[in-house]
C-alpha cells in the first residue's frame, strides 16, 4: 500500500496517510476539521539493498564490478594530477 502526503489549503498542516490505491483520497483536515484537504504529487521512496541486477547479474569477468573499477581509477587519476602540480610548484620555486 503505498504512502500519500495531504496538505490542508486552509491552516497549511500536512500529514501521511497509509492509504489502498483504490480508497478515497482524504479530504477533512485533522487540525482545523475543514474539508480543504488535497493529496500532494511526491517522488516514491524505495531503496535498493543487496545484491541485485543492476550489480551482478548479466556481467561476467572483469565486468563485474564497474562502478568500484571506475571510482579507483578517479582517486588515482586525481592523485597523480596532485603530484603533478606539487612538483610543478616546486620546480618553478627553484628557477
């Protein structure tokens, strides 16, 4: 069942209510007890956990894990331009 959010267009008061998708959108407000109540439009919650398609399945070999592959070649990347510029640095100190 999924979550939906309300806002009073009277007193302003929102609230979340575990609602069927088939019920009736709520429509009295809890605080003021008008019935100016309207369901709001928000993004869906769900986090991905463990091991799933989107990490192991459909990838053999070396594939298997690009994402990890991909951030130890940017912390490398970034750590040898850091070297670069320091002797850059020290070499134009000495001139």
């Amino acid at each position: 069942m999924p979550i939906y959010e309300y806002e009073c267009k009277a007193c302003g008061h929102r609230l979340e209510k575990l609602q069927k998708i088939s019920a009736d959108p709520l429509t009295d407000c809890p605080v003021c007890e008008r019935d100016t109540l309207s369901r709001l439009i928000s993004a869906a919650g769900f986090r991905l956990a463990g091991g799933g398609w989107y990490e192991t399945d459909f990838k053999t070999g070396s594939k298997k894990n690009l994402a990890a592959d991909s951030a130890k070649e940017a912390t490398t990347s970034s750590n040898s331009e850091k070297s670069h510029g320091s002797s850059k640095k020290s070499d134009g100190a000495a001139a």
